[in-house]
C-alpha cells in the first residue's frame, strides 16, 4: 500500500510539473476557481499561446525573436514578446518603403522617361544628341512586369519616334541620362555576394531591362568540372565576365556572380547542378543608361538610322571639364504603370529594384535629389508624421538586403495600423500583399488550410539567418489584426523556420 501511495503521490508531482497547454491567464483561472471550460477561453488566450509557441521553439534557443499581433482598430496589443527590439527585417522593410511611396507620391504615380535631342535638324541629319531622360522608372521595357512591352518594342518604340522627327542621320551620340538619380545605385551596407546578381540590381536614373541578365550554362555532366557559358541575354557591352564555376553532382543553384556598379569585369563563382542541358542565372547589369544607349543606338542602325558617333552616358559627358550646356528639346515621353501595380508586384514578387526605385523616387520629389539618403531621411519624416515611433528605426535601403537594417515588430505593426487607418492608403496596399496558397511568397504555403483563405495577408522576408512576417489577419468575427514576427539567428534550415512560422500564422486565424 505504501508503495502504491508512492507512485501515486510521483504521479502527481510529474503531472503538475508538467507545463500547460494553455496560457498563464487560463492557469491563473484554474488556480482560483479549480476548473474551466475549454469554450470559455477567449482568442486572446490563443493567440498568447500561438505567441508562447513561436517564441520559446528550440530553434531560437540561440537566437533573437520579436512578434506581436495588435487589434488595427483600437491599437490594443493582444499578444506580444520582445515587440521593441529592433531586428534584421529582410523583404519586411519592403512594408515600410512602398506604404510610403503609396503616402507620398501617391498611387496614381507614374515615372516618365523622355527622347531628347539637343543642336538642330537639316536636311534630315541631327547634328546633336539623342538624349533618353530617366526619372527612374524601374520597369521601362521590364522583362518581368505584367502589361508592359518588351525591351525589343520600347527600342522600336524609340527608334520610331525619332524617325518621325524626320531624322535619317545623326552626326552626335547616343546619350542614356540617369542623373536624376544619384550616380551610386547599390546601397553601401550591401553585401559583395549580392551586389552582381539580379537580386542586388540597384536602381538608376535610367534603369532598363529591370538592370538584369540572364547568364546561360551549358551544363556537363562530370562534378568538379566548369560548364561552359552558352549565352548572355541581353548582350552587356563593353563587360568580360570570367566564368569559374564548377559542376556539383545532386547540386542546386549555388553561383553567384561578383560585379560592382559600372565595373567592366565580373567573376562568376559557386557550383550549379551536373547533367545536360541549360542551366541559368541572372545578373545585373553593371551600367544600365550606357546599355540602354548602346542598344538604341543599336536598334537606329538595324532601322537605317546612320549613328555616327559612339553611345555614352550623362555621367561620362560630365566628366568633361570643358562640358558645354545646350537646350535640349523633348519629343516624347513613355509612362511607366501606376505605382500602385508597381508597389503591387514588389510586395507579391519581393522585388528590390522597385523599392529601392521608391525610396530614391521620394528623395528626388520631397529635397529635389534622389539619394538613398534623402529618400530614407523622407521616410522617416512621413511614418513620424503619422505617429510612429521611430527610434530604433535603422533603415539603410528599401528592400531590406542590407543586414544592417533593423526595426522593431512593434514599428511594422504600428505602420501596418496606420494604413489601416488610412481610407485611402489602406486598399492599394492591402492588395499589394501576398495571398496564402495564392500569390507570390505566400504560394506554395497554406496548403489544404482552409481556415485562413481570404483571411490573410502578409510580407514575407528572408536573407541569411533571417526569417520574418508582417501583415494582417481577419478574424472569423470580422475583428482586423495586424501582426509582426522577426526571427534572426535560427538554427536549422530556412524551410524548418518558415513552417513553424506558417503554423503561427494559421493559429492567428483559428480564433
């Protein structure tokens, strides 16, 4: 008997050590009142417990973690752990560049791009320039933007026009003009890893073709051994890429291109898969107004437009100290989408040309000069404006690829409320964000979850050791939330953290 009293009594012990599945307010009411009703726990309840989940997963044992999910009408936090440490944002800082952009310029916004030319027009010949005037539209002839015609129809397009003008001859240059952007188009806390891929173009002035490239493999099917370069499509002038990848049997895609911003040498390193075949990869395009020069130029020729003269860039013509000024006479002008759809697919496609192409974009209207640095420091006057607390606020870029970034998920989800709150602001930035099992980053999650269709939006951001979602949930009560979860310095794979933080996202949507 005594030694079943034994057991009995270890039973007990173990079973009260054991931790609870529900939170510590349902704990404090089962203490008080010795038992409850499973219905009675409120919402509130479960999303602490989604919160207590996240944050206490043995994946960020050695790591940093923040969320928060706040109520978008009335402010009130309901759940939240470590809301005002300032972390690594990645694609999250996309939130706080285009809902400005959207706030600033407005979402009827749109980039002009205009052919000039200066001297004058006899008997058919330009003697002059041909100017293409960027205001930094980053989808002019964009290979990737829904609606918007190609690189080949823009130069039609251009060529065109400038035959209209009578022209059959030009005795000058070809002239692409991105100075209404500062001449730097990577953000300085960049990392060389990044900066020669597609995903490092920075923006210009005159951006063209996205600033991208697609290098083009033939593979070998032999490990260790180089694979041949097939192709780069669209030619880059003037630039020698030296190819020293290598084949990896059972690999996947892990080259990455080393170039700087107007560099005329670049080094392709890391491995891609062994078989046969092509295999791609993007680059980008080291100067994008001189490769929109050259290949109008180009495409004037192929047209029987004599070029007599090289093409060139504004930045180069002003290198010259003996420069001289002349009127330049605008012809035509092309439109790029209303921001909007630009903002639209940046937030669904993650795309950091656009934003950095906002930022600079806000700079140039608010202080005239479309800096990095004038565009962020307008920024922070918009969200501040708006009563968003902003120290702790370390913003370097608009897309967050710099590692150097850092906020708060109390400050994402402050601004996330503040467009709520925003009758004109909120529906194009609403839209803007991913869709579960639907759109963009969110695509391939949310699977046979029924529960959150319709229900969620969010921004999704990933660099190295960085994992993190913003955006809203619509509760089966119709209540908004706006939530904030920034994960840095996990352990375990990119894939592992993202489902623990897919399951957070579908808990925010049981209640």
């Amino acid at each position: 008997m005594l030694k079943i009293k034994l057991i009995l009594w270890l039973l007990l012990i173990c079973f009260m050590s054991q931790k609870p599945s529900f939170s510590q307010d349902c704990a404090d009411k089962v203490a008080s009142k010795g038992m409850i009703e499973i219905d009675s726990i409120t919402p509130k309840n479960l999303i602490s417990e989604a919160v207590q989940r996240l944050t206490t997963d043995f994946s960020l044992r050695y790591g940093q973690v923040g969320v928060i999910v706040m109520d978008a009408k009335t402010g009130q936090i309901l759940a939240s752990q470590n809301e005002t440490m300032s972390l690594i944002p990645a694609s999250n800082m996309k939130i706080v560049s285009t809902a400005a952009g959207l706030g600033i310029l407005g979402s009827d916004f749109q980039f002009r791009t205009e052919l000039q030319y200066d001297g004058e027009i006899r008997d058919s010949i330009l003697y002059g320039n041909i100017y293409i005037k960027g205001s930094g539209d980053p989808t002019l002839a964009s290979p990737l933007m829904e609606g918007v015609p190609s690189m080949s129809t823009v130069l039609d397009s251009f060529s065109h026009e400038i035959k209209r003008l009578g022209i059959k001859k030009i005795v000058g240059k070809i002239v692409g003009d991105g100075s209404a952007f500062e001449p730097s188009t990577a953000v300085p806390t960049w990392l060389w890893e990044d900066l020669g891929n597609a995903y490092g173009a920075g923006p210009s002035g005159l951006s063209f073709h996205e600033n991208l490239y697609d290098l083009v493999f033939e593979k070998n099917t032999t490990a260790g051994m180089p694979p041949s370069v097939s192709s780069i499509e669209p030619h880059i002038p003037d630039f020698q890429l030296i190819n020293e990848v290598r084949g990896k049997q059972g690999g996947g895609d892990d080259a990455y291109i080393y170039a700087t911003p107007y560099s005329s040498v670049g080094y392709v390193r890391g491995t891609i898969p062994t078989g046969t075949g092509k295999f791609t990869i993007n680059g980008s395009i080291p100067d994008p107004p001189y490769f929109a020069a050259w290949h109008l130029r180009k495409n004037l020729r192929q047209q029987d437009v004599e070029v007599t003269d090289s093409a060139t860039t504004q930045m180069i013509l002003d290198q010259n100290p003996n420069k001289s000024f002349s009127l330049r006479k605008p012809f035509f002008t092309w439109y790029s989408p209303k921001l909007s759809e630009i903002v639209r697919k940046a937030n669904v496609e993650s795309v950091n040309l656009y934003c950095e192409a906002i930022v600079r974009a806000i700079g140039l209207k608010q202080s005239g000069s479309g800096s990095n640095e004038e565009g962020i420091r307008s920024i922070y006057h918009f969200w501040q404006s708006k009563g968003v607390n902003t120290e702790g606020l370390f913003m370097q870029d608009g897309s967050g690829l710099s590692p150097r970034n850092g906020i708060s998920p109390l400050q994402l989800a402050s601004m996330l409320r503040t467009v709520a709150l925003d009758s004109v602001l909120f529906k194009p930035f609403y839209q803007s964000l991913p869709e579960p099992a639907k759109s963009g980053t969110l695509k391939s999650m949310f699977k046979n979850t029924p529960s959150v269709s319709g229900r969620l939006r969010a921004k999704s951001g990933t660099i190295t050791r960085v994992k993190s979602y913003s955006g809203y949930v619509t509760t089966e009560s119709g209540q908004l939330l706006v939530f904030s979860a920034i994960c840095n310095n996990f352990t375990g794979t990119q894939r592992d953290i993202r489902k623990k933080l897919e399951q957070f996202m579908v808990d925010l949507c049981t209640p």
